[in-house]
C-alpha cells in the first residue's frame, strides 16, 4: 500500500503562484510514477501532469504546459507541482496519484493510477 498526502493548497490571486507538495510512504517511492490530477466542481477528474519512476521524462495536459513544472526528490519520497502564471480555470481539487505500472501513453488515464491522495483545494480569484 501506499499513502499520499498532497499539502500546498491555497487561495491566490490570478497570476500568482503555489507549489503543491505530496508526500508518499509505504512503498519504494522511486518505483511508483507520480502524477496529478484535478477536479473542478461540476466537471470530471483531468489530468494535469506525470513524472516517470526517476523523474526522466514528464508529461503535462495542454492546459497547464509552459506553467506548471511536475518534479519528485526521491529521498524525500515527495512529489511537487509548481503552478505559476495561475488563473481562475485552474481553480480545483488537486489529487496526487501513483501508480505501480504505467505505460507512457496511459499516464493521462486516472484508471491506470492505483493509489490517490485526499487532495488539496486550489483556488484562483481574478
């Protein structure tokens, strides 16, 4: 099993910044790939970003990409996400995620993700 905490989470103006952090335990960290994903309310869960096992190659939804920066420390079992340039759409519920196996063309499908955290509430006023 693993366990997921995701903290970081905040109300911030629009073009302001958060890094959101997720600590995992339970398991050799640096097996798992990490991603997040959020959920807006009325609208389902999207993916936002992915790191492979040892941070190698990342993935980022179309959305976010140029603004967020998925990283993870190992030795710290953490993953990050930092979010700049932040706008009222990206107001949501995030969800740290990890997954025992994942191909590269499936890191954006939240059913290929095995374990979840609680997540942490982003919000972005204009």
């Amino acid at each position: 099993q693993v366990q997921l905490v995701e903290s970081g989470g905040g109300l911030v103006q629009a073009g302001g910044s958060l890094r959101l952090s997720c600590a995992a335990s339970g398991r050799t960290f640096s097996s798992l790939v990490m991603g997040w994903f959020r959920q807006a309310p009325g609208k389902e869960r999207e993916f936002v970003a992915a790191i492979t096992s040892f941070g190698t190659y990342s993935y980022y939804a179309e959305s976010v990409k140029g603004r967020f920066t998925i990283s993870r420390d190992n030795a710290k079992n953490t993953v990050y996400l930092q979010m700049n340039s932040l706008a009222p759409e990206d107001t949501a519920v995030y969800f740290c995620a990890a997954s025992r196996a994942i191909v590269p063309g499936s890191v954006r499908l939240s059913t290929k993700y095995d374990y979840w955290g609680q997540g942490t509430q982003v919000t972005v006023s204009s």
